[in-house]
C-alpha cells in the first residue's frame, strides 16, 4: 500500500476496499502518476477490491458532485488518471491476472499491467497483443485501442478482447460482449474510458515466445535513406505481417550494441521486428541489414518477456512528457523533408520522432467492426518530447507543438487516443467517424457525462 493507511470505513459507505486521504502517510506516494508535469491533489484515493466496491466509490463521487478519475496504470499522457478535488479510482489492488493455456484465454483485472499480463501468459508460451513497456496500464490502453510490437501479426489489443466486466456510472456491472450489450462492446473498443469503470478483460491468446529483432543507427545524414527502405519493405504488397519497420528519429541511445562515441549524436534508431519463425526472420532482417548498412547495429533472438522490459528504465515514473501524433497514409518526400528538419533541434536525449508501421491484421479488420477508426492508415507518426526538469518545460513542449505543426499538412485525418495531450480538438480527432455512434452509446450507459476526465465524448442530446 505504499506505507498509506486504510480511512475508516465509513469513509465511502459500502466500500470495503482501502481508502486513502491528503492528511495520511503514503498520500503523496499514491497519487503520484507517471508524466510528472501533472501534481494533482485528489480529495480521496478509492482502491476498491471488487465490482461493488467501484459501484460504491461511484456513487459516492456523484452524491457530492467530486469529479472521477480512473486509474490503471497511471499512465495516462494529459494526466487523466488523477484529478484535483475529487476522487481516484485506483484499480491497482483489481490487478489479478489468470490464464487457461488449453481455451487460450487469459482474465486481466482493470488495474494490471501489461507486465503481469506478459509474465502470466509466457509462462505458457502465450501473448496478449499489447504495448512496449511493462508499467503500462493494461486498461486503459486496451479501451484506446492498443498499438504495439505484435499489431500487424495479431492485430490491435481490442481485436483480442472477448469480454469485459463494466461498472456502469449508474453503479451497474455488467458483463459486455459481441452477444451481451453489443453496443457498449463495441464502444469499448478504441471509445477509451467513457463508458464506464473497466474492472476485468478477458482476450484471446497467440502463440509466440521469442522474437527476432535488428536495432540499427544511422546518423541524421542518412536518415532520409533509412525512412524510404522502411517506407519500400511496408508498402510492398507481400511483406508479411510477422514484420514490424518502427524508427526513431533521436539522439542516439547509450545501449549495449552502440559505440560510445556515437552515443548523443542526432540520427534515427530503427528497431525491425520479426514475430515468425525464428529461422526465417534472421534470415529476413539480416538481408535488411546489409542494405541498410548501418553505424552501429545488432541482430538477435530475444524472449519476448526481455524486449517487452527493454525500454522499462528508459521511460520510468518521474519523467515529464508531452504528446502530439497522427495518421499518414504514406511517408512522402514532404513528410520526411519535414520530419528530418525537425529532428535536427532535438535537444532532450529522450525526446524523439517515432515512425511506427500498421497495416497487416490491423487492416483486414473492417473499419466498422470497432470504436477505432483508422484502420486504413500505413503509419502512426508519433512526437513524444520527454525530459526531466521543470526548467525545460517551455522548450520540449514548444519542439512537440512546432514539429506536429511542421507535418500537419502530410497526416491524413485524426489521432490515436492514447497519444493524445489535452489541448487538442479532443474528441473530434480521436474517434474519427465513430463519434456519433459513440455518442449515442455515450447517452446510454453515461448521460450525465460521470467519465470526462478522457478524451471526452459528450452524450448524444436527447430528442427534443
């Protein structure tokens, strides 16, 4: 419990999980949230044990009209799993994860994250298609859609969800799926935390142990000629979804496999990923490396388990961080000319451009099937500054906002929930054309808009 005491019972009536207030020992621990930039001071910290318990710190909040915050993992980029005044729902005692290796299925409780869900399920030599570091929330990024590492083989986080148990904002639990409450399901998939508390996810799981990865650097010089391989092998029509072209626009990264000397320097760091046959991905990645030619560069065989740890340290709790992304339907001359002149004013060594290939099982979904609408899209550009002290603030957020300015023009249409600030057009942006039906289902299970503290979707006004 992070040294924090249980407040009396009576704190929250009908709660008998543990209840944490600003004047107890551990309240400054557990209001603590990942990005650093958001020092919120939440009126309760609610850690429910059960479905009642979420119903019951519900009601609470909405009797004294507190705003509602919901937290996983905590990682939330605008700071949305914390609030000011009101209460947190911290789901991290709802953390259980359980795996039956003969169904392929694994139950995931709200508050786990991706590392336990990775830990229980390569135990058998299963995976759950999620993100790439382990301290990630394995909520709240399922319900904004779940990009990650195994999304062209497997496809996104939401595409493997069967079930999940809601707490609805009038205090309902409800069990959703493609057969019960079809519409919140739906909802649920890439609509984020609007519709209700999440307390469990069950997903279907893939085989997979190990992968193959090649990690190259390049100087910035040569960085034009590294994108436009990439952009060739995800554009040819037979690349197989077993291979994944993400690349780093950064300075380069003090790693085991890179020359000291190199270390700081501005260029691109690719990482390209092979989920297949072990044997048949050296051969493929190798083939790229020789052609890439690359600084500095390795090639191996990792455990899935290490290379989903990998980045862990690198953006720990402490951080402070601010978020711009886009769709582009492809990386053209204009893109890249923009994207390269950026990069050359990177300053923090953590700050970066991330070019992240889609397509494969992502897009043979059909647009209609979930809440996420951007199925079609062949990149997600991403533009994480990050940085450690409040005296860089002004300069890191002023790189992300001119660098996404600078692209603007080449990104198709929207943005990925889950990468999103909270100065940004909000609900326009990432749900795309889903957002009058989601909408709709907003009004449903939550007209009086009780989850805000999101990308919000506003209920559907009720006919006149």
């Amino acid at each position: 419990m992070n040294g924090a005491r249980s407040a009396p019972g009576s704190a929250i009536p009908g709660f008998g999980g543990t209840v944490i207030r600003p004047d107890q020992p551990g309240y400054d621990t557990a209001r603590a949230v990942w990005n650093a930039m958001h020092d919120r001071k939440p009126a309760l910290i609610a850690r429910p044990r059960s479905e009642p318990d979420v119903a019951a710190a519900i009601g609470f909040a909405r009797a004294r009209d507190l705003p509602i915050a919901v937290r996983g993992g905590g990682h939330s980029m605008p700071g949305h799993s914390t609030c000011d005044g009101g209460i947190v729902i911290d789901l991290r005692e709802l953390s259980r994860v359980t795996v039956d290796p003969v169904t392929r299925r694994a139950t995931v409780g709200g508050g786990a994250l991706l590392g336990d869900v990775d830990r229980a399920t390569q135990r058998h030599g299963l995976v759950v298609p999620a993100g790439v570091v382990s301290h990630t929330g394995a909520g709240g990024l399922t319900l904004g859609g779940g990009v990650g590492r195994l999304m062209r083989r497997f496809g996104l986080t939401i595409d493997s969800l069967l079930s999940a148990q809601v707490v609805t904002a009038d205090g309902q639990i409800l069990r959703v799926s493609a057969d019960q409450h079809p519409g919140l399901f739906w909802a649920l998939r890439g609509g984020g935390g609007n519709f209700g508390v999440v307390t469990e996810f069950e997903f279907a799981l893939h085989e997979l142990s190990d992968l193959v990865i090649l990690a190259t650097f390049h100087p910035l010089a040569e960085a034009r000629r590294v994108i436009e391989q990439g952009r060739r092998e995800m554009a040819d029509p037979s690349a197989p979804d077993e291979l994944l072209w993400t690349s780093f626009l950064r300075r380069a990264s003090d790693v085991p496999w890179m020359p000291p000397e190199l270390v700081g320097r501005h260029g691109i760091m690719s990482l390209v990923e092979w989920s297949g046959d072990p044997e048949e991905g050296r051969a493929v990645l190798a083939k790229i490396g020789d052609e890439l030619q690359p600084a500095a560069s390795d090639l191996s065989v990792v455990p899935f388990l290490v290379m989903q740890t990998i980045t862990d340290d690198l953006f720990g709790h402490g951080l402070r961080t601010y978020i711009k992304a886009g769709f582009a339907a492809d990386l053209t001359d204009g893109l890249i000319d923009a994207l390269l002149d950026r990069a050359a004013l990177l300053r923090s060594p953590i700050s970066q451009v991330e070019l992240l290939a889609l397509g494969g099982a992502i897009a043979r979904i059909s647009p209609a099937a979930t809440a996420f609408p951007f199925r079609q899209a062949r990149w997600l550009i991403n533009i994480p500054a990050t940085w450690r002290d409040a005296a860089d603030d002004e300069h890191e957020i002023g790189w992300a906002r001119a660098t996404y300015a600078a692209i603007r023009a080449y990104l198709s249409e929207g943005s990925y929930v889950n990468f999103m600030g909270d100065d940004e057009d909000g609900a326009a942006a990432a749900y795309g054309h889903t957002i009058e039906r989601l909408q709709q289902i907003k009004a449903v299970y939550d007209p009086d808009n009780v989850f805000r503290l999101n990308q919000n979707i506003e209920p559907a006004a009720s006919p006149a």
